[in-house]
C-alpha cells in the first residue's frame, strides 16, 4: 500500500507504517506565532521587550494559606528589565502565567522555586532545560513533489516538502549521551552528514544528490523529568500558572494550552479537557508521564 502510493520509497526494511488520510499536515511556526500575536495585540494585550529580573510579593492571610497550602506569599509584581536600557519596570498582576520555555527553570528560581527547604513546595525545581535541535532546508531538484508526506522513519530522521522547487525540511533528535552544547546556536553540519543524510538516501534514492541550501539551531523546552508538558499552577503560589516543558511538542499543543491557561485562571480547573495528570503532582509523586513515539 506505502509503496503503490508514494513509489520514490524504499520501503524494502518496513513492515508496518502510519499514514494520515486527513486532518493531518503541517504549518508554519513563525506565521501561527505572529498570527496569534496579532490576535492578541488587537483584543488589548501589551508586549513588552524585556527580561524578568524578579518578583514582588504580598503575605497570604492565614485562612486563605489554609485553603490553598502554599508558602504564604503571593505574586504581586514582575519586575521586567528593558531591553538596551538600564531602567526596570515592575508589572502589577493578579495571575502569573509563566511559560518562559526553556529558561523555565532560571525564571522559577527568581521566585525561589527550587531554592527552599527540603520539606517544603519551594524544593523542587522546574525540571525544565534548552536542549539544541537542528534544522536542516536541502534540494533535491528530482526528489518527491506534491505526493511527499512528512516522513518519519524508525531511527527518528524525518523529513518534508518545503514549497514547490525541490527543497525540503530535515532532521533528527540525538540520543542523551550526544546532546550537543547549549552555549550557542551554531550548527553541527557533520551530524547531517553522519547520522540523517544516509538515512534520507536510503529511503528515497533522489537524495543521494541532495544538498543542503541552509539550516538553524533551536531550543526545546526539554522537560528532563518524562518529557511532556507541565500545565497547571505550582502548588506553592496561589496565583501562579506554569505552563511549559513541552519537549518539542509546544507549537502543536499551543492552542489547547492556552485554552487551559485560561480556563485555570477563570474556573480553577481545566474544563474543556482534564488535564490534571499534566500537573505538579508527577512531579512530587515522582509519576512520569510517558510519552513513548517521541522523535
């Protein structure tokens, strides 16, 4: 069936394979990104360019610690140090959302998450840290057109069209023990050369020709801990929201995280999905959530 379909695949090594017959595909990032900035920009959202430098708190009332059982504080303020500028903001908030990506752990330690006592829910650190991913753009000028599917193949390389001239999108996510520097994001052309382009030229005999045009570093929000996100309020804050952790999976899950953010601060709780097995109870009860197709 894979092979009468999309007869430029090798398919001499796979014995089972998944294909989406709809509602399925790929977008964007930066475009969703700035659409959904725009969208915000227009309902009375304000951006600021800066970095968070701390908080401000208030004391919690005795009965209203009681009810929630945190540390007795509350977030007041988020003071913000502009950008180019030595002068620092302080913005005034009821909630906090803090979905700070893969600084998640440095921002949550500014609130002493992670710096308290042993037996206390300021312990814990957010188990969050970047991890460097490449993207490699290629041109194969006889590879696969309007028939190429993103491909995922079982060593993890995958690969997809990128318009309609020959090129295409490639990669791969390294095992633990060859995690390349975080220090920057340059890019490492010889893992293309060692670990996925052999992989693509197997799979699809038009890219043993192919060159690579162009390619960037980024950062997940690698969550050390099971690799999925962490969706909820951190049970030291009564009005904190943590949302981040995502693995990679981020841009995907975006609206529907959004959608629980927002449901959390209005009703308490997710309403549209239960999402409590995404909380910081794994975390203390040391429950990984485990996501085993993970590429």
């Amino acid at each position: 069936m894979l092979k009468e379909r999309h007869p430029w695949m090798n398919t001499d090594d796979i014995a089972l394979a998944s294909y989406g017959y709809e509602n399925e595909g790929w977008f964007d990032p930066w475009s969703l990104l700035s659409a959904f900035r725009k969208k915000a920009i227009s309902l009375g959202a304000k951006y600021i360019d800066g970095e968070v430098s701390g908080f401000q708190y208030s004391e919690v009332k005795p009965n209203e610690s009681m009810a929630y059982g945190g540390c007795g504080r509350r977030i007041t303020g988020v003071k913000v140090r502009m950008l180019n500028s030595p002068e620092t903001n302080v913005v005034n908030c009821s909630y906090v959302v803090m979905a700070a990506g893969p600084t998640s752990k440095e921002v949550g330690m500014l609130a002493d998450i992670g710096c308290g006592p042993a037996d206390g829910l300021l312990d814990l650190m957010i188990p969050v840290e970047p991890r460097k991913r490449y993207v490699y753009v290629c041109h194969a000028p006889e590879g696969p057109t309007l028939d190429c599917p993103f491909v995922i193949m079982p060593d993890g390389s995958y690969f997809r069209r990128e318009g309609f001239g020959g090129m295409y999108i490639a990669g791969k996510s390294p095992p633990e023990d060859q995690e390349p520097s975080c220090e920057d994001l340059s890019v490492d052309y010889e893992w293309f050369n060692d670990q996925i382009w052999p992989n693509l030229a197997n799979r699809v005999k038009a890219f043993e020709c192919l060159k690579i045009k162009n390619a960037w570093a980024g950062y997940y929000d690698y969550n050390t801990f099971d690799q999925n996100g962490i969706i909820g309020y951190h049970p030291a804050y009564p009005n904190l929201v943590v949302a981040t952790g995502f693995s990679g999976h981020g841009i995907q899950q975006s609206p529907a995280v959004g959608q629980a953010v927002t449901e959390l601060i209005i009703n308490g709780c997710t309403v549209s999905i239960d999402l409590t097995k995404m909380g910081f109870d794994r975390l203390w009860d040391g429950t990984p959530l485990i996501e085993k197709n993970v590429i």
